[in-house]
C-alpha cells in the first residue's frame, strides 16, 4: 500500500495525474472540489471519496470507513 499527494495548481493538472495514478487506486479529494461545475461533476462521477474537511469528526471516520474497505478489498 501507499499514499500518493497531489497538489495540483489548476483544473488542467488534473489530466496529468490521471496518468501518473496506478489502477485500483482509491482517490479522495476535499469536498470543496465537488462543487467547481463540471470538474465535480466527473469527480463525482469518477468516484473520489469527497472529505469535509470543516467538520473533522465527520471527515475522520470517512477516512476510516476508506481505510477499511481499502484493506478488505486490497487496493492503494
């Protein structure tokens, strides 16, 4: 297993790193991303894991409810 970062510039840098991630790769981004029009929409429709990044109790058992699955299902 491991954690790619990503931080990106602009909306464009986006199509690079979906070169660069491996496959049965889990992506999560910051809720924000979900509302900047069509990129959202293809985020969302992609499947990235949206964390809420103003409320940490909510955006840590995301991430736990992620990590296990990514365990159980054996995936980066």
């Amino acid at each position: 297993p491991f954690v790619i970062v990503c931080n990106h510039q602009a909306s464009l840098d986006l199509l690079g790193m979906v070169e660069v991630i491996p496959e049965r790769c889990v992506p999560i981004a910051k809720q924000e991303l979900l509302y900047l029009g069509t990129v959202g929409w293809a985020c969302w429709l992609s499947g990235i894991i949206f964390i809420d990044r103003l409320r940490r109790d909510t955006a840590i058992e995301v991430i736990s409810r992620t990590a296990s699955t990514m365990q159980r299902e054996n995936v980066s």
